[in-house]
C-alpha cells in the first residue's frame, strides 16, 4: 500500500508541475507538442526495450499470453457493444462514431505504460506492451475505418515506432539474447524518463484546456461513465472469475483492467481532427476522462492490489 501511494504522490507532483509550467509559460503549444512528438518517437520506445532485459521467467511468459487473451476479448467484444449502443443515442452521426472509439480506445500507451511501469516494474510493462499490441491492430483498422469511411493500412501500423518496439521488445524477451550492461545502462536512462515527462506533458495539456466549456458536457461525462467505471469494472468481473476458476498471474490480471481503466486515448483526438469527425468533442471528452480518471484509477489500482496481487 505504501508503494502504491508513492507512486501515485510522483504522478501528482508531475502533472502539477507541468500545469504549472504551462501556467507560466515555460512550456507552450509548440514545446508541449515537441515534448510529446519526442516522448512518443523515441522515450517510450526506449522503455519498452528496456522492459525485454527482464528475466525471463514461466510467470511472465504466461501473464504476456493471458494479457493478450484478455486484450483480444475487449475489444471484439467492446466495439460490438459500443457501436450497437451508439446507434442508440441522440448524437449527432459524427458524434456517434467518435463515441465508438472514445469509449474503446483508452491512452494506453501515453498514460498506461508509464504507470504499469511504474506500479510492476519491467513484467507490468511487457504485459501492457502485449495489449498495447491489440489496441494498435485495432485502432489503426477499424478505429480509422470508423472515423474516416477508410480502411487503416497495415504500413500505418508497421511503421509506428512504439510497435516496431514492442515487437523487437518481445522476440529480445523470449529469445536468450539480453542487452550487455554498457547496452543496458544508457536504455534504462532513457526510459527512466518516461514517467516524468508524460506527466509533466499531462499537466502541461490539461492547463491549456478551457474548464467551464468541459465540465458542462453532459455527452463527455457519459463518455467517462463507461470508460473509466463501466468497462473497467467489466474487465474486473472477468478476471476475477476467471482468477477464481482457473491459477493465473495475478500481475497479468491487474494489467489486464488497469489498462481498460485509463481516460480516453489521445490518439482519437488526433484522427479525429485529421477526419474532420467531431474533433471537439473527441477533445472534450479526452480532458474530462483525465480529469475524472484521477478518482477512478487509484481505486482501480486499489481493488487490483486487493483482488489479484
């Protein structure tokens, strides 16, 4: 419990020292997007190598095959449910599509590496890298084919930099080959960045953002009830019976929900925008699911500890 609280006071520090930073214009739009172009291009892909250098060890190899089980089975079953109820409510078009991958698609690389990362060390990080995997091949498919009217291509999947990690991340684990320390020590270095700087840039975002305009939106709190509560607690329910019924790893259990337990994903501001589809409310609702996750995480985090760990 200690630890967990640790970790959480480093999170908080961070996102206020960039809201802070942005406040007082040491950091503006074209630093922020600088910050995060450098964070997402090369940082992370560095913390995922470094992840590989873990041990090898059975525990880890099959929460990896359990996590992406897992991953698999959210989002098949997610999207079909998402959209179905989509088509219910009285969005506008535009707005019903957004809602689909808003729901979905959650900040998994962004906000839920550096916490895994943080909360279970090197193992966490290899699971989330995992279901990371899946949000990729879905996101990059039928998230764009939903926003666009397109078809993802597969180039714009092989070519992500924090995929062609992932993958070179899991054969360097499975394989006997480890990174030699004068190879190791400058990877880690690079990686012990990632926590600080996503949550300086989180706070740097969130101080950039028009408050009254956001907390008004009734259609993006609704967008956080089932991103942040709904899903999550979904995800919860069937890990648990599943831990209940059958001996898996419980740190793959706990990556599992934590990594449906994150605010809306970026990324769907940004293809949103790019696809002229809702782009404002897509940023709404990405703001807001920040801003409430602070709440709802922690007590994700805590019922993980609790059920699984």
């Amino acid at each position: 419990m200690d630890a967990l609280v640790l970790v959480f006071v480093k999170i908080v520090v961070a996102v206020t020292l960039g809201f802070l930073l942005r406040k007082l214009k040491v950091i503006d739009a074209h630093m922020q997007k600088g910050l995060s172009d450098m964070l997402l291009l090369a940082i992370l892909p560095f913390s995922i190598l470094a992840s590989s250098n873990y041990e090898k060890t059975p525990e880890v190899t099959e929460g990896m095959l359990i996590t992406l089980v897992a991953a698999l089975g959210y989002y098949l079953l997610s999207l079909i449910a998402m959209r179905l109820l989509s088509r219910k409510l009285p969005y506008e078009e535009k707005e019903q599509r957004v809602f689909v991958t808003m729901t979905v698609f959650a900040n998994t690389g962004f906000v839920g590496f550096p916490l895994l990362s943080a909360l279970y060390g090197n193992a966490g990080l290899l699971m989330a890298v995992v279901f990371n995997l899946a949000y990729n091949i879905f996101m990059y498919t039928y998230g764009i084919h939903l926003l666009s009217g397109k078809t993802g291509s597969l180039l714009s999947i092989l070519r992500n930099p924090v995929n062609i990690a992932s993958v070179l991340a899991i054969l360097i684990f499975i394989s006997p080959f480890r990174f030699p320390s004068y190879v190791a020590g400058p990877v880690d270095l690079i990686a012990a960045m990632t926590v600080p700087l996503s949550m300086i840039i989180i706070g740097s975002n969130l101080a950039a953002m028009p408050f009254g305009k956001i907390l008004s939106d009734l259609k993006s709190y609704f967008i956080s009830l089932i991103r942040l509560v709904l899903l999550p607690g979904a995800m919860l329910l069937a890990m648990y019976l599943t831990a209940k019924a059958l001996e898996i790893a419980p740190v793959a259990a706990a990556v599992s929900v934590l990594m449906c337990a994150l605010p809306c994903g970026s990324m769907n501001v940004i293809l949103s925008e790019k696809y002229d589809c809702a782009p404002e409310f897509a940023a709404r609702s990405t703001v807001l699911s920040m801003l409430l996750c602070m709440g709802t995480l922690p007590l994700f985090v805590l019922l993980c500890e609790k059920l699984f760990i």
